[in-house]
C-alpha cells in the first residue's frame, strides 16, 4: 500500500497561472480540471466500496483511504466555492 501526498490532488495553480498570460480562461481551465479530480476521486471511492460489499479484492484500508481522500478533495473544492462567492460578493458591493 503507498500512501500518496495530498499536495498531488492540488494542481499546481502557480505554475499554470505564470505559464499562461490568459487568466481568465486558464482559471476556468484549472477550475474544471479540479472538478474533474474530485468527480473521479468520488468514484473511485464508490468503485472500491462496491468492489469490497462485493467480496472483491479489496483491502478495507484501501476503502477507507479511498474514502477520505474523496471527502477531503470534496470540502477543498467547497471551500474554493465559499471563498469565490464570497470574493464576488465584496466586488459587487465595491462602489465605483
């Protein structure tokens, strides 16, 4: 069993923003590729409990890691969202 570092399900948004002059769309490709990370760590997650409930094998320490890292990736990308609306928020009530 390897147990990977977290760091590896956070791209690395320093170096994609510097290597692009495009903020924008490359914000929004950074965003998307996250969102897909997180959908697939899901899954992944449902593939392996599936696999375990079935009798497959499937070691219950791997479920449980598969697990975690699924629910910790999701409340990352919750926590993006909380601090996005809120950053939209303060820039709309910004008077010009």
């Amino acid at each position: 069993m390897t147990i990977n570092s977290i760091s590896k399900l956070i791209p690395s948004i320093n170096s994609e923003i510097h290597a692009n002059s495009t903020g924008k769309e490359n914000f929004g490709n950074i965003l998307t590729d996250f969102i897909g990370g997180v959908n697939k760590s899901q899954l992944n997650a449902d593939k392996l409990t599936k696999e375990y409930v079935e009798g497959g094998n499937v070691q219950i320490q791997d479920v449980m890691i598969a697990g975690e890292k699924a629910k910790t990736s999701l409340d990352l990308l919750m926590e993006i969202r909380n601090k996005a609306l809120d950053m939209y928020k303060e820039l709309t009530q910004i008077q010009v």
